[in-house]
C-alpha cells in the first residue's frame, strides 16, 4: 500500500452545506416526449437528472452544491487514474457492510489488495494510530486513516470513501461506495463476503452494544483451546461436539434427510469457574467457520438485536455465543425472542448462550425447540475430573504424582476456576519456598469461600466505636 500522500488532495471546505459561494441550478428536462425505459439491475448507463452540479438557471442549492463538489472532485480522481468511470452506490443496510471492517483491516496490515488514492480535505487528519494486542507481537501501528481518504479495489474496480461532512455542531462522517458498474459492485460484495466467511480462524468477531448502536471488531485468539483440553462430562462434552461438527459438516445431507432446519441452539449453564467460557473458546476455535461473540449490555435494544443477526445470517454458517444471556434487559426479552422464532433469522446460526444464573433465564427458553433446543448443565468437577485437571495443568511437577489423588479428594467443592488459582498459589510456594504445602494452601483457600459464601469477613467483632479514644 502506498503510504505517500499525493498532491492530488480534495482542499477547501467544499463539504461545508453553508458556503455561498458556488451555485447550482435546475436544469429542465423535457421528458414529454422521450420514450420511457423500464428499470433493471445490470450495468449503469447514462441517465437524465432533473438537477445537474455545474450548469445553471439562477436557482441556488448551496447545500448540493458542496456535497456535489466533493463527489464530483472524488470521481475525477478515480476516473482519471483507473481510465474508466466510476458511479456512486448506496449501502441500504445502513452502513453494516461487512466491506468496511474488512478494508480497515486491510488497511491495518497494508494488505496489497486495497490501494491508496487520495487525500480529502487538506487540514483535516488523514493518519491515525492504536494500538494492537497481538500476541506475537503487540504494541502502536500507524496507518491512513479511514476517514478524510480514498482508498480503492483496483482488481475489483470499487473504491471507497468515508469524508468529513460539516455541521453546524461539530464534523460528521458520510460513506461513500463507487464502483465502475453493478457487476463489478456485485462481484466484490460477493468476494467480501467469502472473505469474511473464510477469514482468519486466529480472530473472533465481537459484538457489542453501545449507547450509538453496535459496535464490531475482530479480535485476535490469544491462545487456542483444544477439545482435549475441555473437562466435562463425556456424555455431554460427545453430545456437544457432535451436534457442533454435524452443523458445519460440508455435506448438509443430514438435514435434508431428516428434514430438520438449518439452525441449532444450546444453552450451558452453572456456576461460575466451571468451564463454559473454555467450552466456548474450544468450539470457536475449532470450527471451520466464522465465530462471533455478542456482549449484552444495558444498551442492547431491538434495534441492535436485529442488526445482530443480520450480521450473523450474512456469515452462515457461523456460531454466534451469547455470553450471560440472563442479563438481557428486560423490555426487549419478548422482541428477542420472537427474533428466534423468525422464519429466516437463524438459518446457518449454531446459536450457543451461557449462564451462571439459569433461575433467571425466561422458562420460554429453555429446552423450546427453535429457540435453544438444549440446555446442558456444566456442573461442578468431581474428585476424578478434579485430578484430571491438576495434573494436566501441571500440579504433579511440583508435588509429585502421588500427592495427588489426596489433593483431589481435599479440593471437593472446588470449581476449574478455584483449581486453577489452587496450582497457581502452589507454583509461588515452590518459586520461593521450594517446597508446597498442599494442605495448608487448600484450608486457607477453603476459608476465603466459606467467608464469601457467609460474608463475614472479620474475625474480631467490632464494637461499633468510631473516633479518638481517650487516654
């Protein structure tokens, strides 16, 4: 990607809807007499427009005028520098486009397949930077900006743009899709969408509800879980995972056969520290198909229910996780759920929810065929599981392979989570002390629980004094 910015900028202030100083007129066509032509979907050709930016009659649309001066500037851009011409599109899914993530991703990582065309306005940023937790290496990149550039799919014959457009409040942002003709347009839609259906199995899409709407972005897979690595029970964990690979099996002729819809939803509950999030992570890993996670906040609304699985329909197959399902406001739980029980609106969606609190889950979905048509209890380790898990998290390195069974045995009550800070206490004694004294870790553990599940705290009883005592 070129990095350079060219002389070729778009100054001025000419997205201002207030300047006066260029005019646009109408211009009459006579249509009386033309034969009219029906409308169809191919390539564009020439039309005839009622208002025309550069020729005039004396009537002044200041507010045109500057938007128009802008588009036609862009155009000129493209037009000269790729020798064919370019028409301008609009997104009717508001702007929900999977292309934008993808070209800002592309962007990002200086993908050779995008290309910088030019800057918009001279004085307004046209580079920005963040910052990128990636594993193998995190840290500041800097890149062009989205906004305030051009940026275009020379193979594909598309360009975007997303310019500053002024208020009297402050700088806004409009989207712009050109695009040499409907099949060049179509064609690149359909290779963005194979894109993201096909995309980086290192990255999950995350969804989440804010006070402007639904906020996406890809983040990276900090570390893969395996399915070997998944403590549950057999019978449930085969249960799952069957159903999982089932659905995204290249051949669909099992649903065909057994005439059964194109759609699944499983809900996983139980305590906290059990192992849903490590269930989740290792089906979203290890699927040959796009996973996103949807975060619910006290911003989620039926607007946003809606774009989300729009946006989930336009990556089947994929798995959307719902993660705390429980905490879905309360006014939209009724438009949610008619959203499952829509016709189309979970074709190809392996739907997975989690809860700790299954008492405050709508008895309506649980168990409900079409809405989650499993619930599945991730229960409490047992003293075999319990062992399982510490040695493979690499207890017996420290203690030795025969110390634990009794760990095990001590630890009843313990959840993976509580096991896991178990080993990590361990691995501080040994650091420092080199020796670990398994019992008294355990008792010292178990007591912090039985003060959080009593919530009593402090061991001497306060008088309730407050203030300075007298000598």
């Amino acid at each position: 990607m070129k990095q350079t910015i060219p002389d070729t900028e778009i100054k001025g202030n000419a997205m201002t809807f207030n300047d006066r100083n260029q005019k646009v007129n109408d211009r009459k066509q006579t249509v009386s007499g033309a034969q009219q032509r029906p409308m169809d979907s191919g390539s564009c050709r020439s039309e005839i427009s009622l208002i025309a930016y550069g020729e005039g009659n004396g009537t002044e649309l200041s507010e045109y005028t500057g938007y128009a001066h802008v588009i036609h500037r862009i155009r000129s851009c493209l037009n000269d520098k790729y020798r064919t011409e370019f028409h301008l599109y609009v997104d009717e899914d508001h702007g929900r486009g999977d292309f934008w993530e993808l070209l800002e991703e592309d962007v990002r990582d200086g993908s050779g397949e995008v290309e910088y065309v030019t800057r918009i306005f001279d004085l307004i940023e046209s580079r920005a930077f963040s910052f990128r937790a990636e594993p193998e290496q995190p840290g500041y990149r800097v890149y062009p900006s989205l906004r305030n550039n051009v940026f275009a799919y020379p193979q594909h014959g598309v360009a975007l743009a997303r310019v500053p457009a002024f208020r009297e409040h402050g700088i806004y942002c409009e989207d712009f899709i050109f695009a040499a003709n409907d099949e060049a347009l179509h064609g690149f839609l359909a290779y963005m969408q194979r894109r993201r259906h096909g995309g980086d199995r290192n990255r999950v899409i995350v969804f989440s509800d804010t006070r402007h709407g639904i906020d996406s972005a890809q983040e990276p897979i900090t570390r893969r879980i395996g399915r070997d690595e998944v403590l549950l029970d057999e019978a449930v964990k085969t249960d799952i995972f069957r159903s999982i690979d089932q659905f995204f099996a290249e051949d669909r002729g099992f649903f065909r056969e057994y005439d059964i819809p194109y759609k699944r939803g499983i809900l996983l509950y139980g305590k906290p520290g059990n192992g849903k999030t490590t269930l989740v992570k290792s089906i979203a890993g290890s699927v040959c198909a796009p996973a996103a996670y949807w975060q619910i906040t006290e911003h989620t609304s039926s607007d946003s229910i809606q774009e989300v699985f729009e946006s989930a329909v336009k990556m089947a197959p994929m798995v959307l996780i719902i993660e705390d399902i429980d905490s879905m406001p309360e006014m939209v739980r009724s438009f949610f759920l008619n959203t499952l029980d829509g016709a189309t609106s979970k074709e190809g969606i392996f739907l997975i929810g989690t809860t700790n609190y299954p008492d405050k889950i709508d008895p309506a979905l649980m168990n409900r065929a079409g809405r989650f048509d499993r619930a599945y209890e991730i229960a409490l380790p047992d003293e075999s599981m319990r062992a399982r898990y510490l040695r493979q998290r690499g207890l017996a390195a420290l203690l030795g392979e025969e110390a634990l069974p009794l760990a095990a045995k001590l630890t009843d009550s313990f959840t993976l989570a509580q096991l896991n800070e178990l080993y990590v206490s361990a691995a501080l004694q040994w650091h420092y002390e080199r020796e670990v004294r398994i019992e008294a870790l355990i008792r010292g553990m178990k007591a912090d629980l039985t003060k959080g599940r009593t919530n009593t705290w402090i061991k001497e009883p306060s008088d309730g004094r407050v203030g300075f005592i007298g000598a």
